[in-house]
C-alpha cells in the first residue's frame, strides 16, 4: 500500500521544470511521501489510486511555490568579521592591497583558529538560520579559513554537523587552497603538496564532496591549482573554482579540463573560458554580492554564456571579507540589476543550475514526482516577484525533506 500521503494543494507551482515559462502548473498539488515528492501536478489530474491514501491535506489559498532555494557557495563557517577592512576600503585601500598586507582571509584565518568548535558552529548556525527563514533548503559550505590540517578538519566537521543538526542538505567543500596561511610565507608551492598531502585524511573522514581553489594574482596560480586537481581527480573528488574573479588566469579553462562542476566569481572570463565551460557541462556560478561589496565594474560574460548555453547559478558567497549578506532573494535582485539576468534566470540560478552545481541535479532543484520534497511556500502570487521585492521576508513556509521547518503549524 505504501506510505501515508501528505497532500499540499491549492497553489501555483513554479516547478522550474524545463520547456515552460517558470514551469508553471495553476492550481497545482504537491504530494509528498517520506521525505520524497510523490506526485506535483494540476489538483485537478490527481490520479484517483493514490486519493484514498491521502492522509493529511494542507490548502495554500493560491500561493506561489517554489523548489526550495539552493544557496551553492557559502564560506559559512569562520570566526570574527572585518568591518574594519570594510572601512579601510570605503577610504580608499583595495581588496588586493590589504590581502597582500596580511589581511583579508588571513585575518579571518587568525580568528577561526582561535574560535572553539562550539563557537564556531553557534556562529555559523545562525548564518544558516537567516538563510533558512528566506527559503534556502540545501547549503555548500566551503573551509578555507583554517589552512593547517587540523583546522581545516575542524572547520569541515562543524559544516557537516550542521548538516546532521538543522533541516538542511549541506554539501561540504574543502578550499584548503584559499589563501597562503603565514607558516608557509613565501613556499606557495610547499604549501599545496601539504594541501594535497592533508586530503585523503578529510575524504575518510567523509568530510568532502567537492575539492576547491582560489586561482588569482592574491591567491594560487594555474599550476598550482592544478596540482590540487589531480589530488582530488585521484581520490575521486569532483572539483569547482574560483576563477577570474580579479583577474584573468584562464582557470575555468583549466577547471575544465578537470571536468568542473562549476567555476565561479568569473568576472573576467572570456571567449576560450566561456567554451570550455560548455565543452565539460560546467555550471557558472555568479556572486552578485561579491561584485557589489568590492565595487567592482568588471561584469561577469553573461550574454556569451548564454549564447553558448553554459547554466547559470546565482549564490549568497556569504563570507566576511567580499560578501557578507544573507539573503540569497536580494542576490537574485542583484544578478538581475547588475548582471541583467531575468527574474526566471536568476530563480533556476538558485534552484535547478544551483543543484547542477552541487552535482545534486537529479535529485533537488525541481517540483517533479521523486525528487527530494523541498519546497517553499510564498506570500506571492506570481514567480517573478522573488527577484523584484528587496529588503522584504515573503517566505511563508519551508518544507525540507517532507517537513515543515519554517512556518505556522499545520
Ligand atoms: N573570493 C572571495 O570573494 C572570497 N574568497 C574568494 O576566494 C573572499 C574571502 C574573504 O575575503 O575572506
Ligand atoms: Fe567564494
């Protein structure tokens, strides 16, 4: 007979299905069984063998649904904040300028090695709270900020407890290749045979599903980012990149090479990076907010990876140093403003292109019948609202893995 049915009904479903506007059903019905979707359609088609094994039905009075949103690079997980930085820069001081004097991602470096695990976790708890209550179900958490062995592990450990501990899918990355931590000054390359060296000990440990790297003029080059993607290539591992995002280092062509999952930031990616990209399936990942907070002017190639029909993710890259803002719906504004994606662009971006760029898109990112059941419940009517309003909470429910997790009682 199976499983007792839950029945959500009376909406409009933004499925994001592929081959129509938003993928959209009128009066549409979700059914969920467990932890999957059952059946999503037009209430009306509801197949009669599965009606009487209905058990509980919940009427949305027509409200817009979406899949649950896909926030696909964060840095979630760091101590201490750099508002100082942030006012060094307003006066003038670059990015650039302050990392190669010791700040940036050093300094937050310095103040996650000596945050506890349990303060570490708390603070990173809360980011992912903020992001849940706007609608974000599934979460990459990227290390990168405890660059020794040791705290690179504790830093993995923390992301993959919040996994177990909050209703999220949380889909853990090392970036032990971020920045050069101050014991290896001046040996770059000593310092990526020891990132290398450290990960089959994290991979048994379980604590990694994607390797990364920061290949730019302030961070590692193309070759020694290479040498991290054949660590990861012989383990298994499946590799994105920061690339291009200050300056043009073709590292999305070398990503892809490596079979990419995505490149992200790209800024300055141009024609060669652009079809490589398409070449190995890479999804782009963009970061409006990191575009806005540095100011930059540089605008990421989205009509050329458009034209060669690379997908296209948005993200929060939620970190303390270029991007620290939790809303994943005003980076959908963002990609919209800035990089003039439209609003149905920008909603596949943190949905069906944002699980592609987890290597999770046969399972997330869609309304359709045995996907996972994440699905958020909105104080909208129509999809392209959730690009349009900023500064505004619209989400009236969460539904993660068949539960409720945000929203009144049912
Ligand atoms: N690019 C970024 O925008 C973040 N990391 C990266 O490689 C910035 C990280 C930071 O400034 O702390
Ligand atoms: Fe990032």
């Amino acid at each position: 007979m199976g499983e007792p049915l839950t029945l959500w009904h009376q909406a409009r479903l933004a499925t994001l299905r592929p081959g129509t506007p938003w993928g959209l059903v009128e009066q549409g019905a979700l059914l969920v069984e467990g932890d999957r979707l059952r059946w999503v359609g037009p209430e009306a088609e509801l197949p009669a063998a599965l009606r009487p094994r209905i058990e509980r039905r919940i009427a949305l009075g027509g409200a817009l649904v979406t899949p649950g949103l896909i926030d696909c690079h964060t840095h979630l997980v760091y101590g201490g904040h750099r508002a100082q930085e942030f006012e060094l820069r307003l006066k003038g001081a670059s990015y650039d300028e302050i990392a190669r004097a010791g700040g940036g991602i050093r300094a937050t470096v310095s103040a996650t090695r000596v945050a506890t695990d349990g303060q570490l976790f708390n603070l990173a708890a809360e980011r992912a709270a903020v992001l849940m209550s706007e609608g974000v179900t599934t979460l990459e958490i990227k290390s990168g900020y405890g660059l020794s062995a040791e705290h690179e592990a504790r830093c993995l450990r923390v992301a993959r407890r919040l996994g177990r501990e909050l209703p999220l899918t949380v889909r853990c990355t090392s970036l032990a290749a971020h920045a050069l931590p101050h014991e290896f000054t001046g040996r770059p390359d000593d310092y990526i045979e020891a990132a290398c060296a450290w990960l089959p000990t994290l991979q048994a440990e379980g604590l990694v599903d994607a390797v990364d790297a920061f290949c730019d003029s302030i961070a590692f080059t193309p070759g020694q980012t290479r040498r991290m993607f054949e660590a990861a290539r012989a383990l298994g591992l499946p590799v994105k990149l920061h690339a291009e995002q200050l300056s043009n280092q073709h590292g999305a062509a070398l990503a892809a090479q490596f079979g990419a999952l995505s490149c992200d930031h790209l800024e300055h990616l141009d024609g060669d990076g652009v079809r490589a990209m398409a070449a190995a399936g890479s999804v782009a990942v963009l970061l409006p907010g990191a575009f806005y907070f540095l100011r930059e002017t540089q605008l990421p190639p989205v009509a050329a990876l458009r034209e060669a029909g690379v997908p296209i993710a948005i993200a929060t890259d939620h970190n303390p140093g270029s991007a620290p803002g939790l809303s994943l719906l005003l980076m959908l504004n963002m990609a919209c403003t800035f990089f003039r994606l439209t609003p149905e662009e920008a909603l596949r971006g943190a949905t069906v292109h944002a699980a592609q760029a987890l290597g999770l898109g046969a399972t997330h990112g869609q309304l359709e019948a045995g996907r996972q059941a994440d699905f958020v419940v909105w104080d909208l009517a129509a999809p392209n609202e959730l690009a349009y309003w900023f500064g505004r909470n619209p989400c009236l429910r969460v539904v993660r893995a068949g539960v409720q997790t945000v929203g009144p009682e049912t």
